[in-house]
C-alpha cells in the first residue's frame, strides 16, 4: 500500500506518530479459536451440524448439535432473511460465532454468524477507517523494534504488543474484566502523557539571549520599606539564574491573587539594567498601576515611560530605560529591549505575544521573555506545560487575606443590603458584579441596566461599567477615587487596585468557573483589609461552590477547577476547559506524570 495514502488516512483520526497509533486501543475483540468449554454470556466459536430449523418472519429457530461441546444446542436469528434459510440447512456443519446463554434450561446461541476464519482473534478498533484498513495498518506499523526505537521499554512495549496482537487467553482476560485490567490502564495513561510530552518538548525552542545580565539587586531591596517573602525571593532566584544564561529565558511567574507579583517584575528589570525592559499590560488601569510602583520603588536614576493609546507618537523612547505600556507599544518604534515582559499573559493572544518579542530581537539573538499569571494552573497542568517552558509560582502572600466568602439566596438579600451599608459607612466600597448588560429571556437574573435604577435609588455615590464601555477605565478611576459602589461585569476581574475594596457580590456564580471566581474575589482584602464576598445565587448552593467558599488558596482552587471542569489541551493553545486526554487524567495521575518526567529526564 502507498505509504503516503496511509499517512493521510491516519491524519483523520489525529494520528501523528507511531504512538498516537499504538494508543489508539481496540474497543472490543473477537475470539474466534473454538471453543473447548461454553461461556456463557460471552461470544463462542461453536463447530455445528444443523439438526432442524423453524423460520417464520420474526425469527428462525435452529437445533444444532455442537461437536466441541458434544451436546444438542438451540439457536435463534431475529428477523431473519432469506439467505439465512439458504445457509441454515439441515446437515449443513460450519463452524458459527455468537453469544451463549441459557433458555429455558438450554443453551442457545443468539443471532449466529457463519465463519470461515477460525482460531485467529480479530481487534475491533472504533475509528473513521474500515477495521481491515486498521489492521493492516497497525500489522505493518507497529513492531517491536520500532516501538523500542520510540524510547519505550521492554513491559511497555510487551503491553502494546499484547493489546494489538492479543493471545487467546488475554483476550478471556479481557472479556472477564469487561475490558482492560488496571495494570494495562496504568501503561496506557503512562504511554499516553509520555506521548504528550514528547511532542510537546519538539514545540520547545531556544535561541541565544542578546546579553547575560547582571544587574545589582541591592539598591532596590535595601529601598524597598518591607521584607519580599520567601517565594518571591525564590522565584527572583530564578529569574536571575535564566538572565545569566546565554540562551534567552522563557518563564511563567504565576502567582495568586495579591501575591506580589509587580515586586518581581521590578527586581527584574533591576537585574536588566543598565539594558533596557519592556513591559505590556492588558489595560491602561493596569500599566498605570504598574508604573506609579516603578516610579514608588525603582532607583531615581531609571527613565520610565507609559505608553497608552493616549501617549503621543511623536516622542523618542530611546533615552528611556524602561518602557511600561498596553497594546499601543505594538505600534511604536521600541527601544532595544534585553528584556521584555507581559503582565497577565493570558490576556493577549499568541500572535500579540509573539509580536512584541519580535519586535525587540536582533537576528537570531532574542531578548529574555518573562510572563506573569495571577490565575494559577493546577500542579498537574503546570509540570505537563514546563516541558515546553520554565514555570516559577508565588504561593505565598504579603499581606494574609482575611475574606469571609458565604453562598447566599432571595431570602438574606435584606442582611446583605444592611451590610453594604454598614461598610459604606466605614468609608469602604463595594463591587456588585452581573452576568449580563442587557435584559436576557434565557438567564433568570436581573441585568445591569435592570438592576443599576434599584442601587442608584437606594445609594449614593454608584458607578456603573461593563466591557464596551467606551469610558470603562475613567469610570473605575472614579470609582476608586470616590465611589461608594461599583457596577459592574467580570471586567473587573483581572488587576485593578481598589485598596478600600471590602465587598464583593457576584450574582449567579454558577454561571462563572472557579478561577473567575477566585479572581473576583480576589479584589478584595488587597491591603489585609477585612474583606466579604457574597455568591448570589436563585439556585441551591452546589457542591462546587460550597467548596470554593471553604478556601482562598489559588492553587487549590485551580486544582478544584480542574476537578469540576477538568484540563484542556496544551499543544493546541492554552489551558481551557474540556476532556483532552483519553487515558491519563490530570486530577488524579500525578505519580504517573512524575514517571514519566524521571524517565525522560534521566
């Protein structure tokens, strides 16, 4: 057969490599050896003479006499046709496939099949190729040489082998267990996240970095008027290692709401200097936070500029040491950038990414490139994603939150209305978030528009925005300028600095997922202030958000997250929700990842 016609056919049911196909299990195997003793319930290979037959349009009864079993045995075919009155002939022997069980006190075999192949075993596979092209396929494919070849060891190669060319008694086995046993599912998830792997360190690039850089941390922490925590000087560790590479790093920093993260990427334009940094954040609120704490903590020797859609085109950025900016740096000359940073990567799309690291890279040599998350992945997720770059994680936080997270209905809306109030009397304000802008038929709560007249009636001092609109930014600037209360949608769930944020009430929080959550919740309690989030509900608390209530670890609530929505697929794109493994299972199958990791490793 034409080799490149198969490459073809496997690349419709997304088989890329010798792997993809050795994984891809059959869902049920026909045994056709003959059978030495009855099996009831399960299909047998019976060697039979027909005695007599009985054929009405219904069915068709026959009486056979089973020479393997030596015994008399009843069989019957559901709407038969002619051609089984033509086959079944009394003393007619064959040998016939079927199940076996027991009526009226008889054997019987139901719906029998004529074979002439006997004592050979046939894998069934579940695909969009006929099973005989499978077969064929899998026969010259998948060898014991090349399966070795692929890095593979002796038992997982013998279990591969054993599954595509099954013996007899593997395949009782089998049908036994009502499939495969635990230690073949064990190799499966293993072959399956070392597979992953593979291709996903084929994705890894690397290129020289422009410059080691060696810059002196010592002036910015002797300035800094609190102590940076252990994760934060771990992951600073970290960072300083890849910029004394010769190869230019690619790292993650996640970190949970709140955990310092801005501290990191000043202590690492510090270590970039005298070379210059670039950093890009999502929102003009954002790059603005950004840059008032580089002004607030960096030497008075740095030149610092943010650029915004705002900022004028005409001015050089060359003299500038770093530049802090939103998605309008992709339009400006830039300075030559050592290193270039992105405040929550997830935020901007791959291309977006790709763009302003290209914009600073001179020939081949590229400029070190840090990301930074504030919504953490799961540990699973985060060891399968570091094959193809370095991850760093900041658990521990500055400032110890103390929120008070409460499910809450219909019924103690009058208790939460009372407690805005109390709060707002204290001089702090309160973030009221809704599923939608604009009345909706389908979803069962008020909108913004629906609801803003009943908080502006009642309370003084409200603000109302949501993501189109225009003035969004001013709006949240007011807000934290002066603002008792803040309407609003999940916009306000990535950055913003409300330092007198105490409240927070989500309306339908069984429509978010759990990171979401978390980031909402997240706006408040920034300084140690004692924070409140309510998760207004109409329907019975669930489980999931019983859960989320329990706890204000990140990481945990990623992992909670992965359990109720679990992992997407990492080669593909980024982290989402979604099934994308088969066998391995992210929540549960860490010992089999960490195999897997030593294995490649060593």
């Amino acid at each position: 057969m034409n080799k490149k016609e198969d490459e073809e056919r496997l690349k419709k049911i997304g088989v890329s490599n010798l792997l993809d196909l050795a994984l891809f299990a059959p869902l049920k195997y026909e045994n056709l050896y003959i059978s030495k003793s009855t099996k009831i319930g399960l299909q047998n290979v019976i060697d039979a003479t027909i005695i007599s037959t009985d054929f009405n349009p219904r069915f068709m009864k026959l009486t056979l006499f089973a020479h393997n079993f030596d015994k008399e045995i009843s069989g019957i075919i559901f709407h038969p046709r002619k051609y089984h009155l033509e086959s079944f002939k009394p003393k007619s022997r064959f040998y016939i496939f079927g199940k076996l069980d027991i009526n009226y006190e008889k054997l019987q075999i139901t719906q029998p099949l004529i074979i002439e192949n006997i004592n050979t075993i046939i894998p069934k596979y579940k695909s969009k190729l006929q099973n005989k092209t499978m077969l064929r396929i899998i026969k010259e494919s998948i060898t014991k040489d090349a399966l070795l070849e692929s890095g593979l060891d002796e038992l997982k190669v013998k279990t591969l082998l054993d599954v595509h060319f099954p013996t007899q008694s593997f395949v009782e086995n089998f049908l036994k267990n009502d499939g495969f046993s635990d230690e073949i599912i064990r190799d499966f998830k293993y072959l399956e996240i070392y597979n992953h792997l593979k291709k996903l360190s084929s994705k890894k690039t690397t290129a020289p970095s422009k410059h080691k850089l060696k810059g002196d941390l010592k002036p910015f922490l002797d300035s800094l008027p609190f102590e940076l925590t252990k994760d934060q000087k771990k992951v600073i560790s970290e960072i300083k290692g890849d910029f004394n590479s010769g190869t230019a790093s690619k790292r993650v920093v996640m970190g949970d709401v709140g955990s310092g993260k801005t501290m990191v990427i000043l202590a690492a334009t510090m270590l970039a200097y005298p070379k210059k940094t670039i950093l890009m954040a999502p929102t003009t609120i954002l790059a603005t936070q950004i840059y008032e704490e580089a002004l607030k903590y960096l030497p008075d020797f740095f030149k610092i500029a943010l650029i915004t859609n705002k900022s004028s085109k005409k001015e050089s950025l060359s003299e500038y040491d770093f530049l802090i900016g939103t998605h309008a740096l992709l339009y400006r000359d830039l300075i030559d950038a050592d290193l270039v940073m992105i405040d929550e990567q997830h935020r901007f799309g791959t291309k977006q990414r790709a763009l302003i690291s290209k914009l600073v890279s001179k020939d081949e040599k590229q400029p070190h490139f840090l990301q930074f998350s504030a919504t953490p992945i799961p540990r699973t997720l985060s060891m399968i994603q570091s094959t193809i770059i370095d991850i760093s994680r900041i658990v521990e936080l500055p400032f110890p939150k103390d929120i008070d997270t409460r499910v809450i209905g219909v019924s103690e809306f009058s208790d939460l209305v009372e407690h805005i109030k109390n709060e707002i009397k204290l001089k702090r304000q309160i973030i009221v978030v809704y599923p939608l802008v604009e009345e909706s038929d389908v979803i069962d709560y008020q909108s913004i528009e629906e609801a803003r007249g009943w908080w502006e009636k009642n309370f003084e001092k409200v603000y109302v925005t949501f993501g189109k609109d225009k003035d969004k930014e001013s709006v949240i600037t007011e807000f934290k300028n002066g603002g008792n209360i803040l309407i609003a949608t999940t916009l306000i769930e990535v950055g913003i600095s409300l330092p007198n944020l105490s409240t927070i009430v989500i309306v339908a929080p069984e429509r978010l997922g759990l990171a979401t959550l978390h980031q909402l919740r997240g706006r408040v309690s920034r300084t140690g202030l004692k924070g409140y989030c309510y998760l207004f509900s109409k329907q019975k608390p669930t489980k999931r958000l019983i859960e989320f209530s329990k706890t204000l670890d990140g990481f945990l609530i990623a992992e909670l997250d992965l359990k109720y929505r679990q992992g997407g697929d990492l080669l593909s794109g980024d982290v989402q929700s979604g099934k994308s493994f088969v066998w391995f299972d992210p929540r549960e199958d860490e010992d089999v990842l960490l195999e897997v990791k030593n294995k490649i490793s060593s």
